[in-house]
C-alpha cells in the first residue's frame, strides 16, 4: 500500500508546507574486518553483529526494525497530541522475514526482508474510531514504514486498544 496524499481523514500538517525544513542525519562507523560495526550518532555508540560471529550486538537488519519501531513511537505521539488524543503507553513488536541467502549473493532472493509484522498495542480509552483515525495518520507519516513500503516490503500493522 502506497501513501496516498489523498486519503480523507489526514490531519493538517504541523509545519508549514510551503517552507522547506531539511535535516541531515549523520552517522559514522568502524569494523575491523569482522562482522563487529561500532557506530557513532551524536554522542551515542551503537554496535551491530552477526550471532554467530560475535553476537555483541543487534544484526544490522534487527536495528532497522528498532528503528521502525522507535520511529512508529515518535510519530504516534505527534499525531496524538495533534488529535488530543490520550494514551498513557504503547508497546510495539516487529517481527520480519528475511532470507539469508539474499546477502550471501544468491540471485533472485532478496538481501532485506520479505515481509514485517507489527503488533501495535496502544493504552487508551479511545473510541476504536480514533484509534483508526490515528493508525490511517501514522502510517501515512511514518518515515521508517514508508521507507519499507517503497522497498516492496509486505508490511503489516496490527493495531489494538488496551483500556488503561
């Protein structure tokens, strides 16, 4: 499913939209000849492995599900506070698919994932209506799925209320 800037329902964006706000991320890297990346963002050190390797860390796929799940979290709060819409926590799982012979160079298997499961579970006594309303603007927003989308990644999101 593309984003479709059509879709009834999306809120007004919060900035303007006739001014440009570029931003640059930045990050930068070390390996020494092994599958051990220590990565630097601002001032913070992240480290990807392989588990059979040396299992120091996340595998970088891994990260680019935490990054889809942290970028589902900062996005879901945006688009609350826009709607006044309440909750007090949401838990986020994603699950994916991949086939390790993509990265090892096998032709016609794809090196990313097949497809991605989310389980969104949101803690609120909103109306399953506004809880629809917020998904269908998330999802339209959220840099990291859109990024899966474009990429041809089955993605689904399963959203659910949990009363507070």
């Amino acid at each position: 499913m593309k984003r479709d800037d059509n879709a009834p329902d999306l809120l007004p964006p919060d900035v303007d939209p006739n001014t440009l706000k570029i931003g640059i991320r930045k990050v930068s890297a070390r390996n020494e000849a092994g599958t051990r990346t220590v990565v630097t963002v601002r001032d913070h050190r992240l480290v990807t492995d392989e588990p059979l390797d040396g299992n120091t860390g996340p595998t970088p796929l891994e990260t680019t599900l935490a990054g889809l799940a942290g970028c589902k979290g900062v996005i879901i709060n945006r688009c609350a506070r826009a709607m006044r819409f309440k909750y007090s926590a949401v838990e986020i799982e994603a699950d994916g698919e991949v086939d390790g012979r993509g990265s090892r160079g096998v032709r016609g298997v794809r090196p990313y994932f097949n497809w991605v499961k989310l389980k969104i579970r949101l803690h609120s006594h909103e109306t399953p209506e506004r809880l629809a309303r917020l998904k269908g603007n998330v999802e339209y927003r959220c840099p990291v799925m859109n990024l899966f989308r474009e990429a041809d990644v089955d993605i689904e999101a399963d959203w659910e209320l949990v009363p507070e």
